[in-house]
C-alpha cells in the first residue's frame, strides 16, 4: 500500500512573514493528515521552514543544481539543501523546463545529485497542450520518465505528472486521463518496486476536485501550486486523503 503525498510548491511566492502558513494550516486541518506533506517553498525560507514546520510537514526544494560543488554562481547543491535539514528536491519542474532549457539530461543529472545525499527528488514531467491535442501524450510522458529517471531508480524516487495545459489554468486533467498516464508511468518506470513508486499529480489541484484525482488507483498524491499558497485550501486537499 502506498502511502499518500500531498506536496505544496510555492514557486515564485512567499517571504518571512508568510512562515505563519505553518500555524493556519495545523489550525485549519479538520483531522491528523492520514498523509504525508511536503512544503517547498523558495530558496530564501527553507532553513526557517525546516526550523518552525512541526514534525508531520517534510521541508522540500523546488530545485538544486546539476553540479556536486564548484565554479557555479547561483547555484544550490543537493547536498546544501540536505544540510540544511530538507529531505526532498523537486527537478524538472515544467516551468524551469521552459525558462532555463533543461532538459531530460539535465534533470536526470539533478535526480541523481539528489539521491546520492539522500534527498527524495520530485521528478516532474507532463505533455504540452499541442502533444496531447495530437495523441502524444503517452509517448511524450513515457519518453520523459526514461530520460529523466537516474540510472539507479529505485522507488524513493517521486514522479510528479504535471499536464503543462492544466498547472496555473484552472484546467485540471480528468481523473481518467490523469489516472491513464499515471497508469503508463508505471508501467514503464524501469526501477525497483514498481508498485511501490509513488506518482503525484499536479496542474491545478484545488480542494473540489483532489478527492476524485487521489481516488485512482494510480495517483498516489497531488503536487500542488496555486491552492498550496492558501492555508485553508491546502488543508482542505490534505483532508481530502482517505
Ligand atoms: P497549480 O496548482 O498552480 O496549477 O501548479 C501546479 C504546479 O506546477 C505544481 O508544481
């Protein structure tokens, strides 16, 4: 049985006096998250959120650098982020994809800085509107796990399935078609365990349509923007679990 993922990813949001989100949402949750939570928010406010987040919330990056150490201005290492108490990384994530050029290579480069400091990476990975409106998607996807996944895949990895049409339009996959494409990450996801590997969601995740996504069988949790940045919707999604 795989236990359930809701992860917040705040992007370009969030400064000091935003650290107040931790106690609205313990405040808002109507009962014990029968799930686990991680929060990425920016670079600036992981060492705070590591020191104020209560135990039962996982401290996130939303991206590391390719590189182990060296000439790299600008860059943060996994094995910073690790040091600094975060045991997850998000890479690939389709908005870094598009405005830093990275590609598969790149975010396989990162998975695998990632693990080998113990970090879980969030691997992210979704087909355009033009790609699914042509009857792609699949192959897109698929093409994207096998070219992002670290050679070593085991199943502490995390893939996120993240339709670029659908994060930040309010244009949400159904639960089938989301639940299709997490059916064929699966089935092609090359590493150990297969069934134990869990697959999130994200694109528009919101408190009225979480509960229908995370009742399919393949979706194992949602990677959540927009509505992450809302105490009370955040909660209400985590309610939303089982
Ligand atoms: P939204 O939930 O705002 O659509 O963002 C999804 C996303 O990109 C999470 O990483």
């Amino acid at each position: 049985m795989r236990r359930a993922l809701i992860a917040g990813n705040w992007k370009l949001h969030g400064q000091r006096q935003d650290l107040q989100w931790l106690e609205a949402l313990s405040s808002q949750l109507g009962k014990p998250p029968a799930c686990d939570i991680v929060l990425c928010p920016p670079a600036t406010l992981l060492s705070d959120m590591v020191g104020q987040a209560p135990d039962w919330i996982a401290v996130g990056a939303q991206d590391c650098s390719r590189h182990g150490s060296g000439a790299h201005t600008g860059e943060i290492s996994a094995a910073m982020l690790a040091d600094i108490g975060c045991r997850y990384v998000i890479v690939g994530h389709s908005e870094r994809r598009a405005d830093h050029g990275e590609t598969d290579a790149v975010v396989k480069a990162k998975a695998e800085q990632a693990l080998a400091v113990g970090l879980t990476p969030i691997i992210c990975l979704g087909e355009s509107l033009q790609e699914r409106d042509a009857g792609r998607a699949d192959e897109v996807c698929q093409a994207q796990l096998l070219a992002s996944l670290p050679d070593a895949a085991a199943s502490d990895v995390i893939i996120a399935y993240e339709p670029i049409w659908a994060i930040g339009t309010g244009r949400t996959a159904s639960a089938e078609q989301a639940q299709d494409i997490h059916q064929v990450l699966r089935a092609a996801f090359r590493g150990q365990n297969r069934d134990a590997l869990r697959i999130l969601y994200g694109g528009s995740v919101k408190p009225d349509n979480a509960a229908a996504l995370l009742r399919q069988p393949d979706i194992d949790g949602a990677l959540v923007g927009g509505a992450s940045l809302d105490p009370v919707s955040f909660a209400a999604i985590i309610d939303s679990v089982g």
